[in-house]
C-alpha cells in the first residue's frame, strides 16, 4: 500500500516511520522547503530517540521519501494521512487553517477513491466537514472516505509508543468504512476501538483535559500539603496504590506544558463556550495550571526574601525530559518573570540551549549545571532530566552563594539535600511548621458501652 502522510511534525514524522516499518511504501509531505531538503538528507527536524535512524534506514530502502509536492503525494497514493499542525487561535480555538489548506489540495488533485485519515487534532465535527467539502469540491471522478484516528504519542517516547499501541481508535461513518485502515493497523496487535468520527474526535480531547485533570488535582493537594506539614509524594504514592486511580501523572510539579495539554483543553473549553455548554471543571483544570508558576515566584522569594538583586541559577528549559520541545514550557515561563522581577537568571538543559536562548535573550546560558549554579543565591530544577537527579549536591552547595535548591519537581530526597548542607524547598513539602492546626483528642476519652 502506498501511503501519503502530509505533515512532517512529531506526529506525521512518527507516523511515516512505522507504517514504513510494516513495509508499507510512504511519502512525506511538507510545505516547508527547507525541512524537506533536511530530512531528503536523512537529518530529522526535531529529536526524538531513535528516530534519525529509523527515517536513515526507511529511505536507504525506498520505503520512505519526503516532498514538498502535496499534489503529487495525493495523485499517487490511496490512503492520506492529515498530521499538520492545529495551534490555538487567540481565542484558545483550534486554528485549522494547516488542515484547510491540505484538504483544499487534495481536492483539486485526487482522482478515484482515496481514504482521508485525519490525524490532526481537530475540533469535534471537523471530519463531518472534511467529508462535506471534499463531496461538494473535489474532481468529479474522486470518491473519498474520511476517517479519525487521534494519536496517543508522548514525546520522548514517541516511537516506542507508536509500534506498540495500548489502543487504536477509529471513527468512521460505519464498520465497512473503516476496514482499509483496520487492516492497515492489523500488524500492530493492539486493540482497535471502532466509533463514530465526532467520539473518535473526541476521545483525544478527553484523554487530554483527564491527564491535565490529574496534574491540577496533584498540585492543588500540593499547595494543601505545604500548609498542613503534609508530604505529597507520600500522599501520591497512597493515591497511586488505588487501581481505581493509579500513579500516572500525580507528580506535583509547577505545571503541565507541551504542544498537546495546554492546547487541547483550551481548545476543549472553547468548543464548550461555542457549545453554549459550561464546563466549571475546565475552567478549574486552567486556573490551576496559570498559578503554579507565580505561586512558585512568591515561594523562592519568601525564601530569598525578595527577588531583585539575586542570582537564580535554572536547570531544564524543555517542558520535560528527553525531547526538545519548548513549547508552553513553565521553565520558559519561570525565567521569564525571574528577569522581569529584576533577577539574574542563569540556565542549562542537556538539549535545548540555543532555541531557549532566542525565547530568553536575557538569560545568561551554560554548558554545565554546576557552572549555571556558580554564585546563585538559589538553584531551581525546572525539568527533571535524570542527570540533574545525579547532580553532585556538595558541588552545587560549593558553587552557590546562598545554600538554596529548589526543587520543583521533587526529584531529590529532602534529607540528603539538607545532609549537603543545603536548604531544601521543595513541592507539597514544607520543611516550616504546618499552618493546620493539631487536632488532639480530649483529655478524658469515652469508653464504649458494654450491652
């Protein structure tokens, strides 16, 4: 089968690999001329582990090949994966105007029957209308199928999540019209859950406003704990145990980011407003997710007693391990508003220094964490990449001015930072007296009654 994939994000990139894996014969798309030249040179826009090698192998084999020729890609192949890009608008709409333009492509360019596979993150009803424009625009001799297919993929382990799937959901008008890319996915042994388009569309939105539901719930216990002498991690961990709940995603932290939490429950809360459909439980999820960072300023001040005139050394700049993403990351916006306090900000991340560099021209960049920490008065581990767990904590208490670690995504023991001799302030944990008061038992406690 041949297979187009236009969009050569995350998403379409991943995508193309591993149905380029199943020996599947794949064409990339992409408007941009410089990113197609790139990956035409077997060189990948964006880090994902593993990745490079995989596109390296697939187009040594002439499995896989990128163009910038959406009409060429369309005119070829009969199934066409949609993976471009859907940013919010100003509004915290979805902004289609990538998948707008790939549809009106493919309408002036398919001929015969072509199935459309919408991978994009689009706008519950926005299948319904991909199909009724392609009916009424398209070339009188085309025929097309248009199908869901949300993706599950985390960044970082994007690929692994990719050929093996927990699941597969499809929305399409009926049984029949899904089975094309029922049997596509038949190699990959996962489970495949058929629906309607509008529940397949859907159902990403909800997996996502759920995950970020869990991180703001986490990081409102966090708060609680600081003020009653609570530990969160301990509190998670009680949670977690529950199989009802489980531990995913209840690590307290100053808040999710990314290119898909912070999007797509905006774009969830503004499809409820346009729905004239209120949703308090929403607007919660966002306003906690807003705080974390100020609340987290007022903390190392209250510490430092003040901000201007300090030295904050920030480690992580991506919004989590093991990709490059700066997208919505709270470390960008920490920085941010530490300079626009009148702090010194100094910084590291294992990947992503230059691009960070361009979004903070105020924030002085090292190739070293240690280095970053050298005359701080406090040091604050924004990301938590595993080489700042394995940070010599008697090297960062030497390299900093004032014995402060701030820990806000509780990677470290507190008893071994403070056996480091450094002051540790960490997330749902407070190491001043609770606020709460005790509540003690009278003196004289009754004595059940003996029938």
């Amino acid at each position: 089968m041949c297979i187009a994939v236009i969009g050569s994000g995350y998403v379409g990139l991943v995508t193309a690999a591993v149905f380029a894996d199943i020996g599947c014969r794949v064409i990339g798309v992409d408007i941009d001329v410089e990113r197609v030249a790139q990956l035409q040179r077997g060189e990948s826009p964006i880090y994902e582990p593993g990745l490079d090698a995989v596109l390296q192998r697939h187009q040594s084999a002439k499995r896989l090949r990128f163009t910038t020729d959406t009409e060429e890609a369309v005119a070829t192949c009969e199934m066409i994966f949609i993976a471009v890009g859907t940013p919010p608008a100003l509004d915290g709409s979805t902004d289609l105007a990538q998948v707008q333009h790939a549809i009106a492509t493919i309408a002036r360019s398919a001929h015969g029957q072509k199935t459309i596979v919408m991978k994009s993150t689009v706008p519950v009803g926005t299948g319904s209308g991909v199909q009724e424009y392609l009916d009424a625009n398209a070339n009188p001799d085309a025929t097309f199928t248009v199908l869901s297919n949300p993706e599950f993929l985390r960044e970082g382990s994007a690929l692994a999540d990719a050929r093996k799937p927990d699941r597969i959901v499809v929305g399409a008008l009926s049984p029949y019209a899904a089975q094309p890319l029922v049997q596509l996915y038949h190699p990959f042994d996962a489970p495949i859950i058929l629906m309607d388009v509008r529940s397949a569309e859907m159902v990403k939105y909800a997996s996502n406003a759920f995950l970020a539901a869990k991180i703001s719930f986490i990081n409102t216990l966090a708060d609680l704990c600081e003020c009653a002498g609570a530990d969160i991690r301990a509190v998670a961990r009680g949670m977690g145990s529950d199989p009802r709940i489980g531990g995913a995603f209840l690590n307290a932290g100053i808040g999710y980011g990314g290119s898909c939490l912070p999007k797509d429950v905006e774009s969830l809360y503004a499809c409820a407003g346009e729905l004239g459909c209120p949703t308090p439980l929403l607007e919660a999820i966002r306003q906690v997710n807003v705080q974390r960072v100020p609340h987290l300023l007022d903390r190392i001040a209250d510490a430092l007693h003040g901000l201007a005139g300090n030295t904050v050394a920030v480690l992580g700049m991506t919004f989590k391990p093991h990709t490059d993403d700066l997208r919505e990351s709270r470390s960008i916006e920490l920085c941010a508003h530490l300079t626009a306090a009148g702090v010194t900000v100094q910084a590291h991340d294992p990947l992503a220094v230059d691009a960070a560099q361009r979004l903070l021209p105020d924030v002085r960049f090292f190739a070293d964490p240690l280095q970053a920490a050298m005359g701080a008065d406090a040091v604050v581990v924004a990301t938590e990449w595993p080489e700042y767990a394995q940070l010599d904590l008697t090297a960062v208490r030497q390299a900093l001015r004032t014995p402060l670690l701030v820990d806000a995504r509780n990677i470290f023991d507190p008893q071994q930072v403070q056996a480091a001799g450094l002051r540790y302030l960490g997330v749902g944990h407070s190491t001043a007296a609770p606020t709460a008061p005790d509540h003690v038992l009278p003196c004289e406690v009754p004595q059940p009654q003996v029938q």
